[in-house]
C-alpha cells in the first residue's frame, strides 16, 4: 500500500518543525536568534512564494489584457475596413443619384428651352 500524505498531515508536519526548531533556537540563541528565525521562515516559506504567486497572476491577467486589446484592435480594423466600404458604395450612390438629377435637371432646361424659347 502506497504512503499518502494529504495537504493537511504536510502542513502540520511543518508547523511541527517550525515550533521544536524555535524552541531549539530560543534554548541555544534566545529570543533574539527565536524572532531572526521566525522572520527568515516567514519571508521565505510565506512571502515569497505568495509574493512569486502574485506576480503569475499579474503576469496572466496582463497576458489576458494584452490578447484583449489585440482582439479589439483587429475589430477595429475589420469594422474601418467594413465601414470604409459602406462609406465608398454610399458615396458612389451619392455621386449616381448627383448625376441623374443633374442630367435630369439639364433635359428639364434644354426640354424648357426648346418649346418656351423656339
């Protein structure tokens, strides 16, 4: 049968080491060498891989808003591209609807020439 070590019987077996190596250190150095000891397990064994934890996480929602922005950016694009053409057709159905009229409106003056004058 294998040996299974939960996350619990590992933390326990850590605070275990912990308390007998500060009673070892206050009987040897006292409480000054128990504090330098506490504080060198506590930055090492708490802060820093909190701090290195924080800094992954920093690290991928940073990722997350660069794909974000790189995304938006190509939305863009493609909606300029869209826009552009929608503007393009508008514009050639502007200058269509300019040109009729002007020729309708230069028959209209030629038609009222025509039979008014001659």
């Amino acid at each position: 049968m294998q040996n299974q070590n939960s996350l619990g019987e590992l933390i326990t077996l850590t605070l275990i080491i912990v308390i007998m190596l500060g009673g070892l250190t206050m009987m040897v150095g006292g409480p000054s060498l128990t504090r330098r000891l506490y504080r060198w397990l506590f930055q090492n064994l708490v802060l820093a891989p909190l701090s290195w934890g924080v800094s992954q996480v920093w690290n991928g929602i940073e990722l997350f808003l660069r794909w974000c922005g790189q995304q938006l950016w190509h939305l863009l694009l493609w909606l300029g591209q869209q826009i552009g053409q929608l503007l393009w057709w508008g514009v050639g159905q502007t200058v269509r609807i300019i040109g009729v009229l002007l020729l309708a409106f230069g028959r209209g003056i030629r038609w009222a020439w025509v039979r008014l004058i001659t």
